[in-house]
C-alpha cells in the first residue's frame, strides 16, 4: 500500500505500513491495527475494523448521534440512517492519513487525523469536531458526546482482563494467556476523557451507541472490549472541539524491536533500597536517565527486568521473558512522569515502590537488572 498517498472521498482504505503497528483506515474513517509478532502482522481487534467512533450531538438522543465501525462494533443504526458521510480521505504522507467526515445537515464535520512514528508501540488519533458558519446560522449545539472503542484482541486473542488508571486518563486490557500482552486506550493529557468502560464486547457496543459510558471496568478474564467518551456543554458555529487520544501496546513479542537498551541509560542502574524486616522484602526506588548515547530515544514498552531466583524475586511480577526472567513493566509510571511514551537524550524519571524478595536480607545489587524498551531515533 505503500503508493496509496493519496485518495478521494469514496475510495479505498490507506495504510501506514509501520513497525511494529500496521494502521488501516477505511473511507468512513474506520480504524484497524496488526502488529508484527515474529514477523507476523497479527489484527488487534476482532476483524480488522471491528472498532468505532460515535458522535452525538443532543445529548444521548440517538437521532442525533452519526457513527462508523464495522464488524462486531459498528456504531450507527445502519448502512441508512446515522452514519457519517466522506468528505474527503487522504494520506499526505507514509505515517499520516486524514479522513473528513459530514455529521447530517447542522453543519457539524469531524476531521480524523491518525498518525504514527515507526518504531513506536503506539499511534495517535486525532478528531477535530469542528461547527461551520451556515446561513442562516443555526442555533447552538448543546452535550456533545464522542465516544471512540473497540473489540479488542491484544497479542490476537479476545480474552482479556480490564483496568482503569484514573491518574493516566488509560483504559486497557491484559490478555489471559501465559505471553501477556496489553493494549489500551489514553486520553491525551490537553483533553482527558470524561468516562471510560471495559467489559464484553455486546455491553461496550450497546453502551456506546447508547451516548453513556458507565465508568467501570471487569477484572476477570472476558471477551473484551473497551471505550472512551469525551463530554462537551456547547459548539456554536465558528467553534472546533479537538480531542485526542493514543493507542498503546506494552508486553511480549517485540523482538526485535522490544530489547535491552540498558546501554542507552546511566550505568549503574540507581536503586535505592529501604528493607522492611518483618517481611524480608526490599522497597526500591529507580532512577532512569537517558544518557544521550546516539541521540536516540528510548519508547514504551519499559519494563525492568531481574535475574530472578529461589532467594530473589520480584513479589509482583508482571511475567516472563523468554529466557525465564521477570519483568516489570513500569510504562505508567515513565508516561505519568513525561507524558509522551518515551524517554528522550537527557530524560530522568524516579519509579518508586518496586518490592523485591531477598531471602538473606541483602539488597540485590545493580548487576541482576536490565531495562528493555525500544530504540528510536
């Protein structure tokens, strides 16, 4: 798809073909994500568009709501009614594709920009919810509502848990299989959402198209979708709402991108240690700096990483790797610390109350760990 830069309202789906996420959107603005795992593009949601996008425009009355999605999240009523019209879909570049879309006849047109940075285990959606001059003017809109989700499949498989971090605006999933591997949605920090949902995929849908999220989550393993709803009073003409969110992957099956970049960070790894003696666990403190080494970034997944044994182990490990040794994954902590995914040249970030085992009381020293993450320049 490489030469399909360009394309008019009504044709085909564009593509960024990136590593390690591989980002189709179809003319309705319609979003699909694989990644590459052992060099196999693997589709994130059930089918390949089977995620959408819901606007409402009076309240949670859903004559006024316009939606797309296909598949087993489709938010409109049918191919007839409430969907939204093409405008225009094009991809000026390799890592950007821009789909304008009509919402019926007030006049309100939504521009959906979905970009990439290759190498990165995320992408960034875009809608700028804009009100045009139209004579005569009409009145103001009043409680809009975009809620955007999906029928997720982290690592190709629908069976996940959810979570909710309030502090980091992120709704995600973790699949339930023994590589875990977790997606999630995130609120940009210029415009947090205002509810979230995660449960069976029939119970998001319904929720969705219903224009009322109920800010909840299922902890068990499910199949398992999730969404974002952003709230907003007012839009007189003349007025653009833009929202933005990021859609992130953390977990196993990078290689090679996803590696040790130890190198690339202060050496020795600081950890400071405070040892709770009635239970004979350490709490650590981490301090990660970006050297500058190639003026290269460091991006999401993070994960600290121990040779773990009898007499050490971390008492909350987040799993594996390949070669038997536990990881953390402390992603949240770096992006509630820099809010972008990544650590630039110079970047320093603490993680604190990170509780290891120590079976003779010893505090385990710099060698045994390691930070994976991805390199970008």
């Amino acid at each position: 798809m490489a030469g399909l830069w360009a394309c008019a309202a009504g044709g085909q789906t564009l593509q960024i073909d990136g590593n390690p996420l591989r980002i189709a959107v179809d003319p309705d603005g319609t979003i699909g994500v694989s990644r590459y795992q052992s060099g196999t593009p693997v589709p994130q949601f059930y089918a390949t568009f089977a995620k959408g996008t819901a606007l409402f425009l009076n309240g949670t009355n859903t004559n006024d709501r316009w939606g797309n999605g296909t598949s087993t999240f489709a938010l409109w009523d049918n191919t007839a009614t409430g969907r939204f019209s093409t405008v225009s879909h094009v991809q000026s570049n390799p890592m950007e594709i821009r789909t304008v879309l009509d919402a019926g006849t007030m006049g309100v047109q939504v521009t959906q920009t979905v970009s990439y940075v290759n190498g990165q285990t995320r992408y960034t959606i875009a809608w700028d919810i804009a009100r045009r001059q139209v004579a005569p003017p009409k009145q103001t809109i009043g409680e809009i509502r975009l809620i955007h989700g999906g029928d997720v499949a982290p690592g190709g498989t629908d069976f996940a848990s959810g979570a909710w971090d309030a502090a980091s605006n992120f709704v995600s999933v973790a699949a339930a299989h023994s590589n875990a591997v977790s997606m999630g949605l995130r609120g940009d920090p210029s415009s947090p959402a205002d509810t979230h949902y995660e449960a069976h995929f029939q119970l998001v849908r319904d929720a969705a198209k219903s224009g009322n999220l109920p800010g909840t989550v299922v902890a068990a393993p499910h199949d398992a979708a999730y969404a974002l709803q952003w709230n907003r009073a007012r839009l007189a003409p003349g007025e653009t709402w833009r929202i933005v969110a990021h859609e992130i992957w953390s977990g196993e099956a990078f290689a090679p991108v996803f590696e040790d970049v130890s190198d690339l960070l202060r050496r020795p790894l600081t950890l400071d240690w405070t040892l709770n003696r009635q239970t004979g666990t350490y709490f650590g403190t981490l301090q990660l700096e970006n050297t500058g080494k190639d003026g290269m970034w460091i991006t999401e997944p993070f994960w600290l990483v121990m040779q773990s044994s009898v007499e050490r182990r971390f008492m909350a490990p987040g799993g594996t790797t390949g070669d038997g040794r536990e990881y953390l994954d402390v992603s949240a902590a770096v992006n509630n610390a820099l809010g972008d995914g990544k650590l630039d040249p110079g970047d320093r970030v603490t993680i604190p109350g990170i509780e290891v085992y120590m079976r003779y009381r010893q505090p385990p020293p710099d060698a045994l760990f390691a930070i994976f993450g991805t390199r970008t320049r």
